[in-house]
C-alpha cells in the first residue's frame, strides 16, 4: 500500500523514531517498524511471531496484559508506561500509544522509549533522598542501609561494601557490607586497591563486574565505596558518575558525624589523659547512686591527689607535667575493673568510682594496688626520671552518706587528712 505521495507506508514508519507495532488478536508481533531495533534490540524481522507479553519484563507482564484487553475491549490506550527487556537483557522503558482495529483484527501500537526520562528522574529523586539521609539525624549504619537502597533502585546491585578508616586505626574496615556473600571477598580486594592507589576502579570476570570509589570529603580520605553486579553488563560512565555523587555525600556525612564525635566525646573527656572529665563522671555518680539505692548497694570513691606535683612543673616545666599526668592515668586505669570508672577532676587530681563492693575493705585493696602501681619511676623522656606518690580519700555508701555531695565531701577530706605528711615528687 503506498501512500498519496507515491511511498510505501512501510517506508514512511521507518523515518519514525518511535516504533510502531502491529500485533494480532493472539497477542504476537505481525509487524515492526526500523526503530524496533534500536528500541528492542531485535531486528524486527526477528521479532515477527514473539509473542509481546515474552518481551515484557516480568515484574509489568499482568499490568501489560490488563492494558492490552481494555484496548482489545474498544478502549484507546494512551500513555500506557511499561518495561520491556532488550536482546542484550538490559531494560528499556516504554510509552505507548495503542489502538485495536476489530475489522483486521489487530492492535496497532507506538512505543516511544523514554528511559533517559525515566532515569532522569529516578536519578534527581536519588540525588534528593541521598542527600536527605545524608544530613538526616540518623547513625552510619541506617545511612549506609538508606545508601544502598537508593543505589539498587537505579542500579542492578547485586552486592554493596564500604569501608572506613577511623581514627587510631592502622587500615580501613569493612563498615558495611549486604547482598551476594560470595561477592565480599572480591569487593573488599577492589576496595583495598582504591585505598592504595585512589582513583575509580572496575574490574570484570566472567560473572561479575565490580566498580570501587573512594569516600572523600575536601583533603580528607574516609573509605571507599564499591558495587558488584552480578552477569549482565558494566557500569556505564553515568552510573559511575552517580556513584561518585553517592560517595560524596557519604564522605561529608561521615566526616560530620565524625566531627560530632569528636565534639562530644571532648565534651565529656580531659583533653590530655581522655579520661573521663568532671561532667561525665558526676553524671556516672548519680547514675550510680541511683542504681545502689534501688538495689541496696554499696560503693566506694577513692579520691587521688598527687603529691607536690605543682613542684614538678616548676623544675621540669609544663611538659615533663604533662607526661607525668598522662602515665598516672594509665597505671590508675590498670588497677581498676572495666566496669569501674576513673576520672580526672582537674589539675592531678583523680577519682575512682568503684561499684557493687562487698565491704570499705574493697576499697583499700584498690587503694594498695594504686600505690605499688605509682611506686616505680617514671620515665618522662630525655632522661627525665621521676618518682610520684599519691594521697588517696575513701568514701563509702551507705556509710559516708547517700548523696553525691556527701559522698564527694568525704572523700575529699579523707584525701586531704592522707596528705599530711607525705612525700613530695622526686628525682629517685
């Protein structure tokens, strides 16, 4: 059939960029236009006696086959959107426009591809909720979960790791990891590559293709970010260019949850020793109290001032002081149990706070092991050499009181009735 101006319609459809369709009553291509091709896949001589719902992507087939019969049932179909799988097996979305003709018995349909739209906005709906859950109030662990589920709705994910380097840690470490356990191995190889080397990185064997990139934020290396994608292609330059947007927030949204740590663990530690400062333990105190009230409870604070120490900074200077502090700290810490606490007041004082004790016989026990602890000398570098004594208050509950002015009150008095007549810190 040609048309008014001499060209086959066949030769017409072909100009077209959308494809246009013909199917029959049974559901199977009878014709397809040239830009059948380019949309499907297939040459559309190939696709002649397919069945369409074969072509459809599973998920869409019921949609697709509702959407066919209404059109079947006298109905125009317009701007109908589903999904079709492509020769190669990757997805194409498609509009269509479809009308049945009974007479011939056949549906005639116009698909215009519109993925680069619908990606479109998938991608700038990804970019606002990674951005939302990357400043939302929530740990790294359901940041990283969030982070993920936004990848794999744009992306085929068939495995998700990061990695981070956290302070006083040598080497980053596995922080998150979720999908095909197989694959663990082969990401955290990927990763440890972008680490040494930085860069994007890809590889590819014969089942999977991974992709690595690194979590950063300004100067900063946090970690790395990396992908697996189980058979079925590579990751193409825009999805790398997403991931490196997803790798971006994350690196600021580390770094900032980093910096609140940090903010608040110097807000409730001493700078110098990063032992617990007045705030926190007052905080413990009360908690602790509270618990030995309700329980009916005893426990003990041992009070620890060192002795003449002001004389050690004036010799030695601020620094030889410093060090001094910062070694007392450790030998206090080895006395104790993990359950107990110790702090640092101020200047070189300290205080042990000791739970569920037995009896004040407990505490001296705890105070005997401090001192032997404090007996040898201290090597503060530059063949500094120095002893330290301590005068150590106890104050016990229920004994000394049952409130933690009570409690610090004799403790303190205790300490200082000890610091009578002790020895100053010396060259030994």
């Amino acid at each position: 059939m040609e048309s008014s101006l001499g060209i086959s319609d066949t030769r017409l459809t072909d100009l077209l960029l959308d494809a246009v369709c013909v199917v029959d009553a049974d559901g199977r291509f009878r014709f397809v236009s040239a830009a059948g091709e380019r949309i499907f896949g297939y040459p559309p001589q190939e696709m002649i006696g397919m069945a369409v719902l074969d072509l459809v992507l599973p998920a869409d087939r019921e949609r697709t086959r509702a959407a066919a019969q209404a059109v079947m049932d006298g109905r125009s179909h317009l701007a109908f959107e589903n999904r079709y799988v492509r020769k190669d097996g990757s997805v194409v979305h498609l509009m269509w426009s479809a009308r049945w003709y009974a007479s011939e018995g056949i549906r005639v349909g116009v698909a215009r591809d519109v993925t680069q739209f619908k990606r479109a906005q998938a991608m700038q709906a990804a970019l606002y909720a990674m951005s939302e859950a990357a400043n939302a109030s929530v740990d790294l662990s359901e940041l990283f979960r969030r982070s993920h589920d936004i990848a794999a709705g744009l992306l085929p994910v068939s495995a998700l790791a990061i990695v981070l380097q956290e302070q006083g840690q040598a080497a980053p470490h596995l922080a998150y990891h979720a999908g095909d356990p197989g694959q663990e191995a082969c990401l955290l190889a990927l990763c440890d590559r972008v680490w040494r080397e930085g860069g994007v990185a890809v590889q590819r064997d014969s089942c999977v293709s991974l992709v690595a990139v690194p979590l950063s934020a300004g100067e900063s290396r946090l970690g790395v970010l990396a992908l697996a994608r189980a058979c079925g292609g590579e990751y193409d330059a825009e999805e790398r260019e997403l991931l490196a947007y997803i790798a971006g927030q994350l690196g600021a949204a580390v770094q900032r949850r980093e910096l609140q740590s940090r903010m608040k663990f110097m807000a409730m530690h001493d700078e110098l020793t990063r032992l617990p400062n007045r705030r926190l333990f007052h905080d413990r105190l009360q908690t602790a109290l509270a618990r030995a009230q309700r329980q009916d409870s005893r426990f003990a604070l041992l009070f620890i001032d060192l002795n003449r120490f002001k004389q050690v900074n004036d010799t030695h200077g601020h620094l030889a002081g410093d060090r001094l502090l910062e070694q007392v700290a450790r030998r206090l810490a080895s006395c104790i149990r993990d359950a107990d606490t110790l702090a640092r007041l101020g200047g070189d004082e300290f205080v042990v706070l000791l739970e569920n004790i037995a009896s004040r016989a407990d505490a001296d026990i705890v105070a005997d092991k401090i001192g032997l602890a404090l007996a040898a000398p201290f090597e503060l570098g530059d063949g500094l050499t120095l002893a330290a004594t301590a005068s150590i208050g106890i104050a016990c509950r229920p004994e000394h009181g049952d409130s933690m002015q009570a409690l610090m009150a004799r403790a303190d008095k205790d300490m200082y009735r000890a610091k009578h007549g002790t020895a100053p810190c010396a060259s030994p």
